[in-house]
C-alpha cells in the first residue's frame, strides 16, 4: 500500500464519540497508516510547520479527518492549513504536493434531514464541499469523492444505547474510508 497520511483536525478528539471512533477502525484496518492527532500534537495551537510538511510529502494518500464545523473545517484543522500549506509548498510554480490524493472524511452533529433543499439548513452537504475541492485543485491534488456520516452530535451523550448506535455509525463510516483508501492505492 502507497504512503497514507491521516491528520485529525478534532480539537479534542478526547471527548469525540464518531470521530475518535472512525480513527480507531481506520487505524485497525490500516496499520501502516500514519496518523498526525493535531489536538495532541499541538495543544497550544502551535505547529511545527516542518515536521507537518515533511509528513504531507511523504504521503500518496492525504484523509482530512474532521468533525464539520460552522459548514466547514474546525478551527484547528483551518489554523493548521493556513499555516502548513504556504505559496511555494502547497500551490504555486514550486508547490510541491501535486498529484497526491486528497480524501476529505467528516462527521456532522446534525442529521442527514436538516442539510436538504427542503431541511432547516436549506442546502445538501454537497453545497458546502466547493471550498474543499477548489483547495485541492490549487494545490494540484487529486479530490477524491468525500466521505461524510451525519447525525453524530453530542446531544445523544447521556443515553447509552444512543452512544452505542453513534459507534456503529463511526464504525461503518470508517468502513467505507478505509474503502476509499484502498481504492486510491490500489
């Protein structure tokens, strides 16, 4: 298998059901995967831009994997691409990432009802997802089709039978990554 580069963008995968869920199964599924957890990495939000460089080159295969936040990355995995992926080693003439694969795997809190034409939201997941393939364009990277779970919020904490189906979610979530993954490398 091709060099496989997870980096977690949870804030704090510590209280994540899905998210530290999906990264488990993938990592028991993948074990040469590498995995960057970047709220244990860089608590203070204070990355080391080489060593985070250094991992993204190494890498075929890069998964994003996040929980959606206001429509869009967290603010930990937004702050860690503003400041790893800079003109000159993500994008530009001398961008140095072109041709990897990119996957982008995310979990929404709400469920799959309200991201509808006719649901609260007004608008399909698919609406939000531009901005992410317009990155890996810029970037020369090769957008996989994402992968998302909805429905996975923390309101259902308190309630095990709930935290258990979450599990469940997570893990058949994680089932088609892990799919996807081995499909870009094979």
């Amino acid at each position: 298998m091709k060099n496989v580069l997870i980096i977690s963008g949870h804030p704090d995968l510590a209280s994540s059901i899905a998210n530290a869920t999906i990264l488990d199964e993938v990592a028991r599924a993948l074990p040469e995967a590498k995995i960057r957890r970047l709220d244990t990495l860089y608590p203070t939000y204070q990355f080391d831009i080489e060593a985070e460089q250094a991992a993204l080159l190494d890498a075929d295969v890069i998964v994003l994997q996040f929980p959606f936040s206001w429509y869009s990355l967290p603010g930990l995995l937004k702050l860690w691409l503003d400041k790893v992926f800079l003109h000159g080693f993500s994008h530009g003439s001398h961008g140095k990432l072109g041709g990897k694969k990119v996957l982008f795997s995310f979990t929404t809190g709400a469920p799959k009802a309200v991201y509808a034409t006719d649901g609260a939201f007004r608008h399909p997941v698919e609406d939000y997802l531009p901005q992410f393939e317009t990155t890996a364009r810029l970037c020369n990277l090769d957008y996989l089709p994402p992968v998302w779970i909805n429905g996975v919020s923390y309101t259902d904490r308190g309630d095990e039978a709930k935290i258990n189906a979450q599990k469940e979610a997570a893990r058949a979530h994680a089932t088609r990554v892990v799919e996807a993954i081995r499909k870009a490398t094979a």
